[in-house]
C-alpha cells in the first residue's frame, strides 16, 4: 500500500473518503455534497434535539438518518455566527455553577444519594441520558468550594471502577 496515496494515485484521487470506501458527504469531507443548512435554522434544529454536549451531536451527525446539510463541526461550517456549543446547542450556563438551571449542591448531592449509583460511570450515563439538566456533567467543576469527592456526592461507601467501554 503506498505511504502517500494522493502522491502516488495522484492522477485518480478523489479524496479520502473515496479511497476508504466511505462516504461522508455532508459530515465533515473537505467537498461535501450538499451546502450546510443556514446556521439559525442549524441552531434551530440542534435546540429541539436537547442535546448537552457537542459529543451528543457529533454521534448524532455520524448516524446516517441524520439530514445530509448538518455538519459535524458548526464552527468551521459557520466561522462567523458559531459563538460557541452552549449557544449551538440551546444549553446556555448549563453545567456550570454560574448556571441558574444546576441545582444547588446540597440538593444535587441530595437527588444523587437517591438514585443509589455506585460509580462515575453510572452518573455520567445517567446525566447524559436524562431530561434532568438541573445535575452538572462535572459536579467537581460545577461546585469547587463544596466537593469532597466521588464518594460523598454519590453517597457510597466505595466506588465500583467500570471499564470505560460500560457506558
């Protein structure tokens, strides 16, 4: 196999998705397919899907059923609108002590004990997957002054160690 493909077939390269068997027109390829959407309906779009976090939407892009004119990275394909992935994504402050939507620690810390999780793992799924944005995906960055630990917040006794492919 040659060491620079676009050197030695440069005569026949079509890009790499070619070269690879893929296509991903419309998710990131330096030539997609089709123009990207305009960024306000884009921003629309990805506000009614409620997602938390930009790993949410780059699987969302990957899938095939996604609409071809999204792109994976909006602040490539909207250099001068993007103002960032909380606004992207409709979820300003969220996650972060500062915002008005995160509960406060003792009652985040409160709700958690409830749920009886006895990993890091377990909480991240369960914040990730949940329509409860009152919990902050990093609790030790939403609550510096307050956090004493895994244990304390999870309210366990141990923690159980889950491979990270468990999620």
């Amino acid at each position: 196999m040659a060491v620079i493909p676009s050197a030695t077939y440069e005569e026949d390269w079509a890009g790499w998705a070619d070269f690879l068997g893929k296509s991903y027109a419309g998710r990131g390829d330096p030539k997609p397919a089709r123009r990207p959407r305009p960024f306000t309906q884009a921003r629309a779009f990805a506000h009614k899907l409620h997602f938390r976090h930009p790993i949410q939407w780059h699987a969302y892009i990957r899938r095939k059923a996604c609409p071809p004119d999204l792109r994976i990275n909006p602040r490539l394909a909207y250099p001068k609108e993007f103002r960032g992935w909380k606004d992207f994504l409709g979820n300003p402050e969220r996650g972060t002590a500062r915002g008005s939507t995160v509960w406060p620690f003792e009652r985040a810390r409160q709700f958690v004990h409830k749920l009886q999780l006895s990993s890091i793992v377990q909480y991240d799924r369960y914040v990730r997957n949940t329509l409860n944005h009152h919990l902050p995906l990093l609790p030790q960055t939403a609550y510096p002054d307050l956090w004493r630990g895994w244990k304390d917040f999870l309210g366990t006794r141990s923690l159980k160690w889950l491979a990270r492919g468990a999620l």
